[in-house]
C-alpha cells in the first residue's frame, strides 16, 4: 500500500510540473502578455519632405503646356514666371505671418504674376492661361450632351 501511495504522488509531482511550466513557456505568464515595465514610445512616421518650386511647377506644366498649346519659348517664359512666383509663395509660408497680412501679400504675388505672364504671352494665350488658373489646372472642360426627351 505505501507503495501505491508512493507512486501516486510521484504520478501527481510529474504531472503538476508538466501543468506548471506548460503555463510559463515563451514568458507567457497564465495566458496573459507579459509587459515591460519602460513603456515604449510610438514614433510618428516621418513627414513627407517638402516639394521645391521647381518640382511643383513641373507638376503643372505638361498640362499647361498641352491646353495653350505653348511654343518651346512660351513655355520657357511660363515656367520662369511660375517658378519665381510659386518659390516667392513657399517663402511667405514660412514666414507664417497672420492671414490678414498673409492674404495681401497673396493677392499682390498673383497681380505681379498676371502682369508678367501678360507682358511673356501672346492676348489669346493669356487669357486662356487665366481660364485654366480658375479651374484649378484641371484641363480642358468636357461638355455634357443633354438628351433629349420623346414626347409621344
């Protein structure tokens, strides 16, 4: 009998040590995460860098290009307008001044830009330039056809 009584706690240390470390593998403490005590700090993704002049008005100018029909000479006069007055915009961004101030100087970049691009292009060219400006560079618009209805 202490034989049998022997072997059956054997039995039970084995299998109670089995359950034991069954629990703590891979530091996973009863089914839960362990955590550290240091929290760890989320980086935020980096911020796209920021486009020069030159790479916005290149963005542009295909589609200028394409809808005022510009010559190699035109376009070299747009493009250096463009550039001069985009770059003299990214510097008044920086400087963050208060809206009031910020719109001025807005409007009177636009009016100096509209003078020069008048004095470089051809009327016609110019003022199908400032078309396109108002529709936000989006090309040429297309015309929806109306249907017509049949009245029986």
């Amino acid at each position: 009998m202490k034989k049998q009584v022997k072997f059956t706690a054997l039995l039970l240390l084995l299998l109670g040590t089995q359950i034991i470390t069954a629990q703590f593998r891979n530091n996973n403490r009863f089914g839960r995460q362990q955590r550290t005590a240091i929290p760890q700090a989320q980086t935020p993704p980096p911020e796209p860098e920021a486009k020069t002049a030159d790479e916005l008005v290149d963005e542009q100018m295909p589609k200028i290009t394409e809808t005022l029909e510009l010559d190699p000479f035109e376009e070299a006069v747009v493009r250096a307008t463009l550039v001069k007055y985009v770059q003299k915009r990214l510097e008044l961004q920086i400087l963050k001044l208060e809206p009031k101030k910020m719109k001025e100087e807005y409007d009177k970049l636009a009016e100096l830009q509209k003078e020069e691009l008048r004095a470089g292009l051809p009327e016609d060219k110019y003022v199908a330039y400032i078309d396109l400006e108002e529709r936000r560079f989006q090309g040429k618009r297309k015309k929806k056809k109306k249907k017509k209805k049949n009245k029986d």
